[in-house]
C-alpha cells in the first residue's frame, strides 16, 4: 500500500465534482480589504528594470 492508497482509504475517494463546470471565486471582506489596499499603489520600474510599488500620495513628493 503506497501513500496516495493510504490517505485514499483514510480520507475516501477525491470528490472532483464536474470538471467542465468554471471556478466559482467568492470574495470576502479580506479580499475586498486588500484590492482596496493595494489600490492605493502604483508599480513603478527603474532603469535596471526593478519593479516597486509606490503609494498614488507619495508620487507626488517625487515631481516636486
């Protein structure tokens, strides 16, 4: 008896449901949280192609 026999017989058989069906992604309110989050910055590249976030309120400090 191999491992993927062992969880088998101890879990039962993978309940895989029908695989045509498309994946149903429900948010949460930590979801949500997040993109409004991450919203608020915007990636910036440099000249050696690094990328980094900067906050959308901080950009304006760099122009001035």
């Amino acid at each position: 008896m191999d491992a993927t026999d062992k969880l088998r017989f101890l879990f039962g058989p993978a309940n895989r449901g029908d695989t045509a069906a498309p994946v149903m992604h429900r948010h949460d309110d930590f979801e949500h949280a997040s993109e409004e989050d991450l919203a608020t910055f915007e990636v910036e590249t440099d000249s050696q192609g690094h990328h980094y976030a900067v906050r959308k309120s901080d950009l304006w400090k760099e122009e001035v």
